[in-house]
C-alpha cells in the first residue's frame, strides 16, 4: 500500500466516522476512487476556510459551488493527498464550479442504500467523482447512468469514467428520459419540483435525494437555497417523505419552473416546523389541504 492509498483510506474512514455511514461499500469507494483523477491538474482551487459557516459550502450540481462570498486559495503544489480532506474544490473555478464537499454527499449518497446489481440514475454529474463512487457500491452487475446539462462537463465525465464498464454518460437536462426504472436517483441540483419522468423512474422500494430550492434571479445567483429531501416509493401509488436538512445548491437549468420559484420560497419560509413536518409526496389531484405544505400543479408534499 503506497502513502497516498494509506491517506485515501484514511479520508474514507474520516468520513466514515463523522457523518455515519451505514454502507460498507461506499467506505470503501472513498478509499479506492481517486478524488484527482476527477479534478483539473493541480495546484487546485480550495476554500480558504474564512467563510465557512453552517450555509457556507454548497453542494452543486457539478459537486459543490461557492458563492462569491467564500473566499478561496490555491493548494501549496500538485500533491494528490491535498484533496483527500472534507472540502470542495474547484473543477472550473471561472464559473465557480466545484467537486463537493465529500461529507455532505456521503450523508447523501448513504441514505440511498446502495447495494450491488442497484440500477443509479444521477442527474447533474460534473465530472463524475460521486458517480465513480456510486458506480463502485453498485458493482460489475449494477448500472448507473450521469446526466450533465453542459456538454464540457460532461464529456470529461465520460473520459474520467471511461474505465467503469457500468457506468454511461449523457448529455442533457434529465427531463426526457427515461425508459427504465432506476432503484435509486440523485437529483445533484436545486430544483422548484421533481419532474413525473423522475418519479415514473424510480422503481418500488426505491430512493431519490431531491434538493428543493428558491432562488432569487433578480440578483443573479445560481445559487438556490431550500432543503434536501429523501423520497422513498414503498408501493406504486406511494410515495414518502423525509428532510434532511437545508441546503444550498446550484440550480438546475432548463427543469426549474420560475412560476414554481415563489410558491417554494413561501413554503420554505414557514419554518423548520413545518418542514419537519413533512411525511408524504401525493400525485393524487387534490384541493389545498390544511396538511399540505407545499401543493403544486404535479405533487404535492403533506403532512399527512
């Protein structure tokens, strides 16, 4: 074992420890997936650590972005072992582009129960680290297909991933999809609401990470806050539904609906309470209820 494979395995049970994972083998993807190999060369482009509070590093479509507030510097040199810590660190930091925080998809990327032969749908790649990682959980007899709206990202994704034989990589925006059923999806961008091409896809037994967010776009941010949702289909005809906790994300592009944007910016500023409260995602048609804490054109998210 070389010195960089002993601290890979050392950030993987780091992670491990700290968020709590349940899935050995997503451990052990931590451990054997190399984070540089999906990054630009280095030096890189890493938080500088002045910033960071509770809202401050945001999980990102491509992994994490920054908002211009958080200030950033460069590593000392190219050592790969400079990205085996809990930061993000930038894949294009013109456009403010960032791998993300490895805790915070790890508490994601656990709570969708990964297991081998497990077909993995992942809307909004990048350049594909946390698909690596769910392509290794999965295995040889799992399938995972990545989905980036920009065409750059994603075609370095499929020459990062071009070793995994399980793995396929598309370019587009996850709304037209989709002909097969997926066991588990990450949706790795805000968006106002989960697409029925989404839903219709996830098999029964299956699980989505879904972040919801507003955004404010008279200030020019792609940068949503919300929260992050776990949805899990028991049966055909069911849905639930559980926060995990707030988020900040960078939007998705061309499956947000601005109508939508308001109505999940007043929900959201009903509280945590509320939020809390949150147990169901019905597809029923349905007049506003009083359980009903966010009721939208396609879905709505209850209490009950």
């Amino acid at each position: 074992m070389t010195e960089l494979d002993r601290q890979r395995r050392f950030f993987a049970e780091e992670i491990e420890a700290v968020c709590r994972l349940k899935t050995k083998a997503l451990v052990d993807a931590f451990a054997a997936v190399p984070r540089e190999r999906f990054l630009p060369p280095g030096p890189w482009t890493v938080p500088d650590g002045s910033d960071l509070g509770p809202m401050a590093l945001v999980i990102a479509a491509k992994g994490a972005g920054a908002p211009a507030a958080i200030r950033t510097q460069r590593t000392p040199d190219d050592d790969p072992r400079r990205v085996y810590h809990n930061i993000g660190v930038a894949i294009d930091p013109a456009r403010n582009l960032f791998n993300g925080q490895p805790a915070t998809l790890a508490i994601w990327l656990d709570a969708l129960g990964l297991r081998p032969g497990a077909r993995v749908l992942h809307i909004g790649c990048g350049l594909g680290y946390y698909t690596a990682l769910m392509a290794h959980c999965v295995g040889a007899a799992g399938r995972v297909l990545a989905i980036d709206v920009d065409e750059t990202l994603a075609a370095g994704a499929r020459r990062n991933l071009s070793s995994f034989g399980n793995v396929e990589v598309v370019t587009g925006n996850g709304s037209a999809l989709i002909d097969s059923e997926f066991d588990a999806i990450l949706v790795n961008a805000g968006v106002t609401h989960p697409l029925d091409a989404w839903l219709d896809a996830l098999s029964v037994g299956g699980r989505m990470i879904l972040p919801l967010t507003t955004t404010m776009p008279a200030m020019g941010s792609t940068i949503g806050k919300g929260i992050c949702l776990l949805v899990v289909r028991p049966s055909p005809d069911m849905f639930t539904a559980q926060v995990f906790a707030p988020v900040a994300i960078y939007s998705a592009l061309d499956v947000r609906d601005p109508e939508l944007n308001e109505r999940v910016g007043k929900a959201l500023l009903s509280g945590p309470a509320q939020w809390a409260s949150v147990k169901r995602l019905r597809r029923d048609a349905h007049d506003l209820e009083s359980s009903c804490w966010l009721h939208l054109p396609s879905c709505c998210f209850s209490a009950a």
